[in-house]
C-alpha cells in the first residue's frame, strides 16, 4: 500500500526532476494529461502507480506525447516497476526509466536514467517538499535563535558577541531574502 496520493507522486516527481537540472518542471496533476504528468521546457514525464508492472503500451503513449519536440528529454517514474518489454522499447527510444517508493524516493531503472540523473543530490531519499523560499527563511531562523538567547541572558564574552552578531546579521540577511522571494510570487 502507497502512502503517497497520485497528486503527491507527481508533485515529488517534478521536485525529483528539478533535481537532476530540469529547473522548471512542473507537476500537471488532475484531469485528461495527453500522457504527461510532469512538463518542463526540455523534458516531459509520466508518473503510473500501478500495482502491476509498467508495460510497452504506456511508454508508447509518453512517446507519442513528445510529438515532433525531439528536443525534449521523457522520463517514466513507475511505482511498480517495468516488463521486459517496456525496458526494451525505453532503450530503443531514449525513455528514462525510474522507479519510486511509497515514500517518493526515485532511483534510476536504466542507463538513460542513470545518465540524467547523474551529480542529482538527493533523489534517493525522500525529503519533504519545501518551497526554497522557505527553507531559506528557517536557515535564517537557526542563526539568529543563538544571538538571541545571548542577548536575553546577557552573556557577554567579546570573541563570541562578535561571531554571534555576524551570525545573527546573516540570520537576518537570509531572512529578508526569502521574504523578498515570497513577495515576488
């Protein structure tokens, strides 16, 4: 049994994509999707969680969804893994093929997915899907939380008020450029 929703496995996908350089991949969860779920300006992807393995027939349909953009990379993220079939014709058309867990944690299945997803940081843990934005803001946060608690208790020693007020002035610095970030969305 998934922990994931669909709607969740698309969203991860797209995160997991931007991972491996496909910076503006976007999820398109809900509705008919012409076989894409994840688009992105030199990539598209299907995500399946089917209990059963992928077979060839949907792979075709990611590849007749390319159309003429052969510029475009496809990925096929699977839950379940893939027939001999499907392998097969991924190779013969340059599908990447991935596989996922119940938690979003993607791992390449072949060697054209190896190849995109080489220098990826990150995609063989699932990590929670956090704005950048706001991860910056709690970056800012942790530096600040220090200088505070040495304020509050007066605990005066030079060499450290020093680090501390630096620490805290970045704190701030990484806060006001996360806002800053959020109020352009």
């Amino acid at each position: 049994m998934t922990s994931l929703s669909h709607q969740q496995a698309e969203l991860a996908m797209a995160s997991a994509m931007r991972k491996m350089g496909f910076n503006d991949a976007r999820a398109h969860p809900g509705g008919p999707d012409g076989g894409i779920d994840v688009l992105s300006s030199r990539a598209i992807a299907q995500v399946k969680m089917h209990r059963s393995q992928v077979g060839r027939p949907d792979l075709q349909r990611l590849y007749g969804a390319r159309g003429r953009d052969l510029r475009r990379s496809m990925l096929f993220f699977s839950l379940s893994g893939y027939s001999s079939h499907a392998v097969k014709y991924a190779a013969d058309v340059e599908i990447a093929l991935f596989t996922f867990d119940s938690k979003g944690a993607v791992q390449p299945y072949n060697s054209a997915a190896r190849s995109i997803s080489k220098g990826a940081k990150g995609l063989g843990s699932p990590s929670l899907i956090v704005d950048e934005h706001l991860a910056w803001f709690l970056k800012g946060i942790v530096l600040i939380s220090p200088t505070s608690l040495f304020l509050l208790f007066d605990l005066s020693v030079p060499v450290l008020d020093t680090i501390f007020a630096l620490a805290g002035a970045l704190g701030v610095l990484f806060i006001v450029a996360a806002i800053g970030g959020l109020m352009k969305k």
